[in-house]
C-alpha cells in the first residue's frame, strides 16, 4: 500500500502532466527538449494521458537536429513516469535525472545509472520493479521517497561520495536485504525514516574500525534493522552471458546480483552497473571490453572477464560453453526449485556469509529452507544468487 505523501505526489504529477510543454525533437522513438545550443533533455511522452515510452531502452549520448549535435545531458521530472520501459541503460552526458523521473514505471526492473551523477532526486525510481542498483562515485544525496516502494529491490550499492540519505528514501523496501556502503562515515539520514518498514538488512563495510562508526550511529546502530559485517569479497561466482542483437549491439546479461565495472578499449571506465544486462555498441571493428566484479571496496580483478563487440562464432560458443545456462533456480515461499538437466552434478547452497546451508547430490528439483535469507545456489557448474521470502 501505497503511503499519503507518495499518493498525494503522484497526484500532483498526474495534474501537472496534462500541462507538458510539447517536445522539440523527436529521434528513434525518444523525445527531446532542447536546453540550451548545445544540450537537450528527454522528455516524457505523454498523449491522451498516456506515457507511451515501452520496453527496453538504450538512450544515446548525442542527437542530431537541424544541423546540430545535441548532447542528451539530462531526463526532465517525470519523463518515464508510469510508462512500460522494462530496462533502461543512460548514457554518461547525462549528469542530471529530474524528480520522479521513473517513478510508478512498474515494469522497469533493470538499470544503468550515468558516471558523472552527483545526486538520486526525489522520488527518482519509487514505485519500480528494481532490483538491484548501484548508485555510481560522486552521488552525494539521495533524495526524499527516491527508492519508495520498491518492493523488489534485494541489493544495493553505496558509493564513498554518498553524504545523505532522504526521509524514506529506501521507504517499504520490504525485499532490501544487503547494502554494500563504501561510505567511511555512515551517511546521514534526513529525518527518521529513511529505512521505514525495512528489517533485517545485512550492511557490508570496509573494515572494522567503519563498523565501530556505523555502529555507534543512532540510524545505522539499530540492530532491528541493520546487521554490519565486514566486506571479504565476492560471496559467490560472477557469471556472463554475451548475446548479439542485429547488426547494432550486444547485450551482456550479468548474474548474481553483483555489481561490475565496465572498462573500454582505452582502459577507462565506461559503467558501473548492477542491471541484469548491459549493453555495448558494435562497431566497424572487434573490440573488447573488460568486466569486473566488485563490491565497490574491493575490485575482483582476478575474477574479471572480457566481452568482445564483435567475436567470431568459435569465441561466442567457448564463452556459452564457460557460463552453461541450462538450469533454472528461483526461490518461491521458502522453496528452492531447480528446474532442468542435473544428472551427474551436486548441488551446495550457501548463505551470504559462506555457511554451507545444503550439500547433496541434485536428485531433487526442491529444496526448503528457511525464508528472509539470500542464498547462493550452486548446481554443478550453475551459480545463481537469490532471495528466498
């Protein structure tokens, strides 16, 4: 259920949204406003009282109009309020993200934040179906209701830069279960509830002297709500899967509820992203991108891995062959279901903090176990990390 401040929100979004100012570009099914000579933000798409942005959507960093190169440099208030967009990737020219601007988005259950955001606005993504996010280095505010009701969100992951968190900012996040804060100080919470109706929510820290800090933090110290731990690394495997899409992009489907840097050809950084796919433009030429699981306070470089734009078939089989993707494992009501060939393999299911919950071999395609738990599954050569309620 939904509470009064977000309902009356909402309320006056749906007002203000009869009102929008008609958009000044349209390109690929994307529309634009133009805020300056040189920049242009997305805009919703609104007509008869319907946001008509659907599906997965990859924005692009520039767009061309009457002679001009736009960079796309920001997404208005409510550009994708209530719209069916299931997953979004944002371009880094994007250094600002209006209130609400995905809020009530229900279908949207994956995304790709931009590297030079310097704060998550009000009401940003309350109300999605997203589950895992990781906020990138340089946020320094979350703002009021931005993660509010999202009821699937399992993991995320704070940066050191991060200095405040809103009033129910993480508001009803019934399913939130892990936080991996970078922080040194404990970010402070503005106002009481930042966390309202959360429990049981692990927090992963650098050392132990960060969770003496934590700990003594009138926010972050109450053990109804938080248990601190000490980050030792990946719990767990990471996985890809590399798919090619047409003649424009390739899509790496990540596992794990992990988080993973993205490095280009040149050794820069191109994401941080904790999507369940991220998505890398084909060019005229081969080329390869390293990916590299993290925590934010450790980088895994020794369990990196290497995605190609354009890879021969040998090369596509061999990374199919690395990462097999036969079996299926989801958790439902304190059940583990494992689903597909397990002839010849064991299964061992762990808990987040290495405890060997489940060893045998897979004759059962179910498994119970006890609920409010993220567990790690392993099947033979299939990892997958989950939350069973």
């Amino acid at each position: 259920m939904k509470r009064l401040s977000y309902i009356l929100l909402l309320t006056l979004l749906m007002f203000s949204a009869g009102k929008s100012s008609a958009q000044d570009i349209e390109a690929n099914g994307i529309f634009y406003n133009i805020i300056s000579d040189t920049q242009v933000a997305v805009a919703p798409a609104y007509f008869d009282g319907v946001n008509h942005y659907q599906g997965c959507i990859i924005l692009p960093e520039r767009v061309y109009c009457d002679g001009v190169n736009y960079d796309v440099a920001a997404i208005a208030p409510r550009a994708f309020w209530q719209s069916g967009v299931t997953e979004i990737q944002i371009p880094n020219s994007v250094t600002m993200i209006g209130e609400a601007a995905f809020a009530d988005a229900e279908s949207l259950s994956s995304i790709t934040l931009p590297l030079g955001l310097a704060a998550v606005s009000k009401y940003m993504l309350a109300g999605t179906a997203v589950s895992n996010v990781v906020l990138p280095e340089g946020v320094t505010d979350i703002g009021m209701g931005a993660f509010e009701d999202c009821t699937r969100l399992q993991t995320v992951f704070l940066p050191a830069s991060l200095q405040r968190i809103g009033d129910r900012a993480f508001g009803y996040c019934a399913n939130l279960k892990e936080i991996y804060s970078d922080c040194f100080n404990p970010p402070v919470a503005m106002g009481d509830n930042a966390f309202e109706g959360c429990e049981n929510i692990s927090v992963m820290v650098a050392d132990a002297a960060t969770a003496s800090r934590y700990q003594d933090d009138n926010q972050w110290g109450d053990e109804d709500v938080f248990s601190l731990w000490v980050d030792e690394g990946l719990a767990v495997l990471p996985t890809m899967q590399q798919e090619f899409l047409g003649e424009n992009w390739t899509a790496l489907t990540l596992g794990n509820n992990l988080a993973y840097k993205i490095y280009g050809p040149d050794g820069y950084l191109t994401a941080i992203t904790a999507a369940d796919r991220y998505f890398l433009p084909i060019g005229a030429q081969s080329t390869d991108y390293l990916v590299v699981p993290t925590t934010l306070m450790q980088d895994e470089e020794d369990l990196q891995l290497v995605a190609t734009t354009e890879a021969p078939p040998a090369a596509i089989e061999e990374l199919k062959d690395e990462t097999p993707q036969q079996l299926t494992i989801v958790g439902l009501d304190g059940t583990i279901y494992i689903e597909g060939d397990t002839h010849g393999k064991w299964t061992f299911i762990y808990d987040v903090y290495g405890n060997l919950w489940y060893e045998r071999p897979a004759v059962n395609n179910w498994i119970s176990l006890p609920g409010q738990r993220v567990y790690i599954v392993k099947v033979g050569d299939t990892i997958r990390k989950l939350f069973l309620n």
